[in-house]
C-alpha cells in the first residue's frame, strides 16, 4: 500500500473483524502463508485459491491473498510440482505472496456471510441459529455464532419471491428449491456454502424456509418431510458476494493501496 504496511498488521485487522475462535474444529484458519514481518502494499481477496488467482496474483504483484476457503486446507506430506496444489504452493512461495482465511470465522462474525446474506435478503430481529460466546469482553456484545435466521420484513411471503429474493442477492444465475411455490413463509434461516446440518436447528426453531449454498439430496428429502423449504443458490453464488465485499472493507482499513477481489475466479459450475 502507499505506506507499507506489515503483514502483522493485516492479519490482526481479520482476527478482529473474523475472529479465528468462531472457526469450526475441523477448520485450517488464520496465517497459512507468509511471515508476519513482511511488507504488503497490493492485496486481493477470493472465494478459492485457484491456478488463475495464482497468475492473477503474481501478474497484480500481490503481496498478500485474502481467501474465504483455506490453502493448503488439509495437511500435505509433501510439496512438489507433480501436483496442481504443490504447483500453486510453489509458486506464491517464490514470488512472496502470503495466504490468509478467516473461512468460518468470517462466515460466523459479527459482519459475517451469514449476517450479510441474511440482512440482503431483507430478514428482520437476526440471530444466529448456533450462538457463540466468544471470550473477548469486548466482542461480547455482538450476536455472532453458526448461520443466522430472522423474520421477513413482509410476511407471509411465497416461497417463489424468497427464492428470486435469494438470487438476486447472490446474483446466483439459477437456484434449486425444495417446496411449493406458492408457501408462505415467515421464518427464514441461512447458511453460506455446503450448510445442510443446519437443517435440524432449524426444525428446532420452528423456521419455515432455510436458504443454504449446497445441500445433499438427502438433506433435501428430510427438509421436504420436515416441512421446511430450502432454498439452494449455489456453493459459489452463497459466498463470492461477501468475498468482493470483504475487499471494500480492507481497502477501507488499509486507505491508499491497491486492494481488489479476483477478477479471473468464476463458477466451476455452469449450466447449459
């Protein structure tokens, strides 16, 4: 950025905004890449570490990545180019460029996906569906935790107006629903990503319709026999949104930079 800035610097900026205990157990969250004491002076955020992000990176002369899904996520034996992620690793490595997820913290803080998806969609008195205390006294006093869930401002609303609601605020380019169009609901609860074990929080909270990223087919046979809509806009279409809006957040923080979300990453998944 204008004035360099540390690397540390950043990476304490996330762990206020999304901190690392809100992640999930299973979850590889924080500094994956880098040394704290580094420069960073470009910085882009991403859904995914992908080989375009890569180029686009080192073509950027990004010093820093901020991506939603880690990398690496599981634990490698070994790091070598016979491999796509050992090719990836290789390459951020020799040009210098850290790697940072906040994942599930930034999907289950304060200013979350989830919070912001839940707020786009126009849901009203948001909670999350699995709260969390965190051990901060200051950061008591924000409702953060696992999914969120809300009234509709207007209600009851058929569930065919949820589900355009839902796509226009992903800008997901089609989504799937399980129920009938013409249900009115009053209760919604979100999830971002692959969330169908939110499912069952759900039914506890007597939700009328769950809007998630991806679910299983069977998740989606037990939602119908539970009678609880879904609506399902896509693992991608649940997530970039907050990524690109995570990017204004930095360059907010970070003033007089070069902080940008991907322009080459897109969804795997097309349809014909």
């Amino acid at each position: 950025m204008a004035n360099p800035i540390k690397l540390s610097d950043v990476c304490d900026f996330l762990e206020r905004f999304a901190p690392c205990e809100l992640a999930e157990s299973w979850d590889n969250v924080g500094l994956l890449i880098g040394d704290p004491e580094q420069s960073v002076q470009a910085l882009l955020t991403c859904l995914t570490v992908t080989p375009e992000v890569v180029e686009e990176a080192i073509e950027g002369q990004v010093d820093l990545i901020v991506t939603h899904h880690p990398f690496p996520f599981r634990p490698l034996k070994r790091i070598t180019s016979a491999d796509t992620v050992g090719q990836m690793l290789l390459k951020l490595i020799h040009h210098g460029i850290a790697v940072y997820s906040p994942h599930t913290a930034f999907d289950s803080c304060a200013e979350g996906i989830n919070q912001q998806l839940a707020t786009a969609i126009g849901l009203s008195d948001i909670k999350p569906l699995v709260p969390v205390e965190l051990t901060e006294a200051s950061s008591s006093i924000a409702q953060v935790g696992t999914g969120r869930w809300g009234k509709l401002s207007q209600a009851p609303t058929p569930l065919a107006r949820i589900a355009e609601v839902a796509k226009q605020a992903t800008s997901a380019e089609m989504v799937k629903v399980v129920g009938n169009a013409i249900d009115n609901i009053q209760t919604v609860a979100v999830g971002c990503g692959s969330a169908g074990e939110l499912l069952s929080v759900a039914v506890e909270k007597q939700v009328d319709c769950l809007i998630l990223g991806e679910t299983s087919f069977h998740t989606c046979l037990a939602a119908k026999a539970q009678n609880v809509a879904l609506v399902l806009v896509g693992h991608y279409a649940s997530e970039r949104f907050a990524v690109e809006k995570l990017a204004t957040i930095l360059a907010d923080a970070f003033p007089g930079g070069k902080v940008w979300s991907s322009h080459q990453e897109s969804d795997p998944i097309h349809f014909a």
